[in-house]
C-alpha cells in the first residue's frame, strides 16, 4: 500500500520524519469509540452514582469511559429499570462494566454458597435491526459466543405491545467473568454494523408512545398495544367532552409494570397485606401475575394496577417505594 502525504518542511529539516508518521498511522487506526447499553434497577441505580456521583466519578477515572444513567422516570418499556450507557473504546468499556456489575453483585450481598462465585443476569439493549449480527446465520454467531465465553445468551422476541418499539433485551447470564467475554465478543460483532454506531446518541427516553398508557385531556386512559389502536386514540382528540366522561366512568384505566421475582413477595407482604394496603390507600385494583408470568425477555413478574389516573398513579409509586426501601435497607 502506497501512502502519500504533505510532510512539513520543518520535520524534514529537524529529521522527525519517523515521528511524524508514528504518529500519522496511530491517528489512522485509533480505535474509534462505541458503546453498551444495559438494564439496572432503579433501586440498584444509587449505589451506582454513589453520594454526591461519588461511585461514577470513580468508576469513570478508573475506567476511562463515559457512563452515562438514565433520569428516574426514563426506564426501558415494559420493565421499571433504568438504562445504563457505557462509551469509550471497547478495553474501557469491558473495564467500567466489570466495576458496575461487581458493585452491584456486593450490594447483594449474597450468603449462599459462597465457595462458588454467583451466576447472575445482564440486560443488554440492542436494536432489532442489530440483533441479526448476534443471532448469525442459523444462530451459528450467538452459538460460538455461549461457547467462547461459557455464558448464557438469550435475545427476547420482539415485543408487539409496545408501539414502535424498535429495541430487545439479550441477557447474558453467568459470573462476571463469563458475562464480560460474552459483552466483548457481542461489542466487537455490533462494532462491525454501521447501524449500531449510527443510534450511539439517540436519547434513553422512549416516546410516549411506547408506554402501555396514554390519558386523554380530562385523564381518560386507553391501552394500545398496536398502531391501529394508536390511530384510534388519535381519533379521540376530536371526540366532544362529554364522549370522554363516558368513557372515564365505562372503563378503568390501567397499565402493567415489571417487578422482579425476587421482590414480588414485598408487594404482596405476609398474607397479602401489603397489596391490600396500596389498594386501599390508593383507590386502585391491582393483579398479579402467576408464578411463570413474566414480562418478556425479563423476569419480572406483571403487576397490573386498575383505577383511575390518580389512583394508578399512587399505587405504582407505593409499590416502587416497597421494593427500594427493602433494597435499601439489605444494603445497609
């Protein structure tokens, strides 16, 4: 390969000419950065900021990455977490998350067989149109990853309930070792797909749209969990008020929201009393899902909350506030 260049007169005159094209070829093949999305509950979110941004200050420093954490009500749809970007090139990445994810595995301080390191979970949110790089033909590519790295590689199906909603979840289960080969091979494979690059700076809130409830002006809410149902409540918009207060007093709102496995037993407390409480207070009707019934591509169980907006609104806080004070409280 022929290289041609202007060359300054100077570095000929001063013989710095070997320098200068050091230095020309490592700006050609510097490695250019990218990034990592994945999932943390919002409880877990503190311990990762640290008082005062403490923790990511230092996990930053040390790192050399950008980490970058999604607002408390900016969470992924269809689950109640937060989303977690890492940038930088791929080294500090791999770095900055084996911080996050040991942090997070201490402040669970788990008991049980503490000879053998724990298996835990990561989410990792890829977009649709990126996901065939990682599955490969026949899944020859997702299959080489779970034997290259000894993790567990699931990518969830796309989830039509929510509209327009173009992103998945792959979770990577195993010790942090196994999920950090796991995110450097999947890292390197999206590396080489210039749509992956290209939403590096797309916002971590989701429209409005993706969630499972719009209100109309007067707090009327209707699910659509399709486009059509979407044009539908467009239509409402030209409907009078009094269409609306119909439909107010006809059909009660509701929406759905993810709770971990481990934490559902906190919503229902010792003989349901818990969720009989925030039902109470709340005004609202609140189901969940059987044991198995999960959200999908997560392990959080449905947690359906019917009522109206105010009511909705109030028990979902209640039950939010339920699991972090828990959460807090193992940490201490």
């Amino acid at each position: 390969m022929k290289i041609s260049c202007v060359v300054p007169k100077f570095l000929v005159d001063y013989k710095y000419i070997g320098d200068f094209f050091d230095i020309f070829l490592l700006a050609d093949n510097a490695e250019k950065p990218t990034y990592i999305r994945f999932l943390v509950s919002n409880a877990s979110a503190g311990s990762v900021i640290g008082k005062g941004g403490s923790t990511i200050t230092e996990f930053q420093s040390k790192s050399g990455a950008r980490i970058q954490l999604s607002r408390s009500h900016e969470i992924f749809p269809g689950t109640s977490d937060r989303i977690i970007m890492v940038s930088g090139a791929i080294d500090d990445i791999l770095k900055a998350m084996e911080l996050i994810l040991a942090k997070l595995l201490n402040e669970l301080n788990i008991k049980d067989n503490e000879d053998a390191e724990p298996r835990t979970k990561v989410r990792l949110i890829v977009s649709n149109i990126s996901c065939g790089s990682i599955i490969g033909k026949g899944g020859a590519t997702i299959k080489s990853f779970i034997d290259g790295s000894q993790a567990g590689i699931k990518i969830s199906p796309q989830d039509n309930n929510f509209y327009g909603l173009n992103d998945r979840l792959v979770t990577v289960t195993g010790t942090i070792d196994e999920q950090l080969r796991a995110v450097d091979l999947i890292l390197s494979k999206l590396c080489e797909d210039p749509h992956y690059s290209q939403a590096m700076h797309a916002p971590f809130s989701y429209p409005a749209t993706y969630n499972s409830m719009s209100y109309a002006p007067n707090g009327a809410g209707v699910k659509f969990p399709n486009h059509k149902v979407h044009l539908f409540l467009c239509a409402f918009s030209v409907l009078p008020e009094f269409v609306y207060m119909s439909i107010q007093e006809d059909h009660s709102n509701s929406i759905t929201i993810g709770v971990s496995d481990e934490h559902i037993g906190l919503v229902l407390g010792r003989g349901g009393r818990n969720i009989m409480e925030i039902s109470q207070v709340s005004g609202s009707r609140i189901k969940i899902s059987d044991r198995g019934d999960f959200m999908s591509g997560t392990t959080d169980r449905k947690v359906t909350i019917m009522g109206s907006q105010r009511a909705i609104h109030q028990a979902e806080l209640m039950i939010m506030q339920k699991v972090a004070n828990a959460t807090e409280s193992v940490m201490d």
